[in-house]
C-alpha cells in the first residue's frame, strides 16, 4: 500500500513538473513572436521614414525670361469714312426724279435728284415780264426828262433876253428834277427786277441736286413724290462717302489711358464681320474735347485704317488695339510674381503673427519674393523691391539684375495658412 502510494505520489509530482516546463515554453514562444513582429513594425517605420518622399514644395517658382513687351490700349469706337458728305436741297418742292441709289457710283457734279421745277420756271418767265415792262418805263422816264430838259433851257434863255418871267423858269426846273428822280425810281426797279430774275434762276438750277464730291452714295433718304421743305433747315437727302478704301475709326480713350497715346502710334483694328483679320492704322489725332456718360470721362482717338479690300464698311463697331510702348529683348517675370503675397505664419492657437509693415513702394517699382532657403518643408523666402517698366498684362520689364534668383509667383496648400483655414494672400504691387 505504501509502496503504490509512493509511485502515484511520484508521478503526480512528474506530472506537474512537465506541466510547469510546458507552460514556460508556450511564454517563450508567445515572447519570441511579440519580439518578431515589434522589430517588423520598427523596421518598417524606419524604412518609411527612410524612403518616404520629401514634402512637396511650399512655393510655385517664376520663371525669368527674356522677350519682347508691347505696351497696348484698348477701345472700341465706330468705322466712318474718312470724307463723309451730306447732300441736302435748298429748295422747296416734290421730288420728281431720283437718279441714283445705294452704292451708287457718281462723279463731282453730277445730278442726284430733281425737284419739280414748274414754279421757279414760272417765277422766271413773270420776272422777265417785269424786267421788259421796267425797261420801258426807263426809256418813257428818259424821254420825259429829255423834254424837261429841252424846257428848262428853253425858259432859261427867255429870262436871259428878259422876254420869260422867273415864274416859268422855277416851274421848268422843278418838272427837270422831278423827270431825273423817275429815271433813276425807274433804273432801281429794273435793278430790283434783274435781281429776281437772278433768284428765280438760281432756284431753277437748285431744283436739280448735284454731287458736291466723287464717291458712293451711302444713304439715300428720298424718293420720287416725296415733298422737300427747305424753309428752316436742309434736309438730309443723300450721305455721299467719297472713298471707302481709306476709312477712319472714332475709339473711345479712358481717362487713365489717354496720357499713354500720341499721333503717328500703331494702331490694330479688328471687327466682328471678319473674325481673325486685322486692318492695320495709325493714331492721327488724339482730341482734346471730353466725352462724357454717366460719369465716363472718354476722349476721341481718330485712327487712319486702309482697307483695300473695302471690307470695313461705314458704321461698324470696331476693337481699337493701339501699341502704346514696345521693348525687345528685356528681361520679364509674370505679372503673378508681383502680385505675389506670402500667407502669415501661424502660432499655436491658428492666429496670424503680426508681421512688420513692407516699405513702400515708389514709382517705377515692384516687389518680389525670392527663394532663399530650398530644404524641404523649411523654405524662406525674402523680398526684394526691383525696377519695372512697361508691362502686356501678362509679363513686365524688369530692369533690376534678377539673374540666378529663384521668384515665387504662387504657395501651395503646403504653406503655413493651409491647416487653419486662413487660404493665401494675394495683392497688387
């Protein structure tokens, strides 16, 4: 009994011995594997950092080139021709004929039009009637004053011999007067009468209407049965352009532009009718007199424009491209890097840092910001004030030696006002 005792009591101290040298594999086989898979997540945290790419670039950079600036100012303004005639009628009356129409060829005197010349050829022949019955009544005034005459020294000499009384010389001297007085009252109406005559003939040749110039008929506003009344001003009958291969556009100068352009500049004219073509021109006047509409201030540039092909046609609105100022072979940067402002730096609360004021700028002058610093998601940047000139709009003059300098011209969503909401600033130079 004691002896089988003693053998269970052994091999349940076995048991637990094998069961405790288990139990401390299975914990070192759980620790070896922990240990395995922390030093796979550590080597591939340090290989992500060691592989991962470098931030992307905070700044957009410019790029400096070197090209050519054309300064221009532009309009619009109205095609006319350069000679624009109108025609109207001086005197009164139906039109009876009309013998030309729109686009028509005519030549310097030339008839256009006819008014009925009934009544003025009337007025002629009554006026020559006159003029004859006037006449007349000069020669019967000058034979009276003939026989006045005859009298007055007849009466003369009997007072002389003393024979006549100083009665009938008196009377004698009195009919002579009176006779010279009719011959010149007759001589006056006959000169008044001519006069008429020469009114009514001149009226006669109004009726007709003539060409003052060579050229085209443009507008026409008349036709035949329609009555003319001339009494207080002249009708518009015809416009007559005398030649439509030069033609002259009107274009509307802002006030702030006006300072830019003088005569003989260049001048590009383009209009809707004909997409892609441009007529070529030059400023030969800039005028003086303002124009102004609601407020606008404008002034009138008058530009020459050949057009051989006679495609610009009167009245059509024109786009005005005048090269007020050109260079070549400048150095140019982006408009966008001179408008070009860095967003703040942020603090820990996502508030902006005030920042010291930027000097001013004086005139003729921009600012830029140059790349100072590359390390990525470290860059600096720093201002640099440079000296402009003209600009396109698009790209502007820099005569400061900007050689090797890096220019921003734009910050991407990398900057330090992308997380807090704040966006980018951007202002004019």
């Amino acid at each position: 009994m004691d002896g089988s005792g003693a053998s269970a009591k052994e091999r349940e101290n076995l048991k637990k011995e094998l069961a405790s040298t288990e139990g401390g594999r299975k914990w070192l086989r759980r620790a070896v594997i922990f240990l395995v898979l922390a030093a796979a997540v550590a080597g591939f945290f340090v290989y992500r950092a060691r592989n991962a790419p470098p931030p992307p670039p905070r700044f957009v950079l410019a790029e400096l080139t070197s090209g050519e600036i054309a300064e221009t100012v532009q309009s619009t303004g109205q095609v006319k021709p350069v000679t624009e005639v109108q025609v109207g009628a001086q005197v009164s009356g139906r039109i009876t004929k009309v013998f030309v129409d729109f686009n028509s060829q005519v030549k310097a005197g030339e008839v256009l039009a006819e008014i009925d010349p009934t009544l003025y050829s009337a007025q002629i022949e009554s006026s020559n009637a006159q003029l004859a019955a006037s006449s007349a009544s000069v020669k019967r005034a000058e034979a009276n004053l003939e026989a006045a005459r005859l009298r007055l020294d007849r009466a003369k000499k009997l007072v002389t011999e003393k024979v006549g009384s100083q009665a009938d010389l008196d009377a004698a001297q009195g009919t002579y007067d009176v006779s010279v007085a009719e011959v010149a009252a007759a001589k006056a109406q006959v000169a008044q009468i001519s006069a008429q005559l020469k009114q009514s003939k001149t009226n006669l040749e109004f009726a007709k209407i003539l060409s003052p110039i060579d050229g085209v008929v443009i507008t026409r506003s008349i036709d035949v049965g329609q009555t003319v009344q001339a009494s207080f001003q002249a009708p518009t009958l015809f416009v007559l352009a005398q030649d439509l291969r030069k033609m002259r556009v009107f274009a509307d100068i802002d006030e702030a532009d006006v300072g830019k352009l003088k005569e003989k500049m260049a001048a590009e004219i383009s209009v809707d009718a004909f997409p892609g073509s441009i007529f070529k021109g030059e400023v030969i006047q800039v005028r003086l007199s303002p124009v102004s509409q609601q407020g606008v201030v404008t002034y009138a540039a008058v530009i020459d424009v050949d057009n051989p092909d006679l495609k610009l046609r009167p009245g059509m609105t024109a786009t005005v491209t005048i090269t007020s100022a050109k260079v070549t072979g400048v150095s140019r940067v982006p408009n966008a890097a001179l408008r070009f402002r860095p967003s703040p730096p942020m603090d820990d609360s996502g508030k902006p840092v005030p920042q010291e004021p930027l000097p001013k700028l004086k005139s003729g002058q921009g600012r830029v910001w140059v790349l100072v610093d590359e390390t990525p998601g470290k860059e600096k940047i720093e201002p640099r004030i440079v000296d402009v000139g003209i600009t396109d709009g698009i790209w502007t003059e820099v005569k400061t030696d900007l050689e090797g300098a890096k220019v921003v011209r734009d910050e991407t969503d990398a900057g330090p006002g992308s997380g807090s909401g704040q966006g980018r600033r951007r202002g004019m130079f």
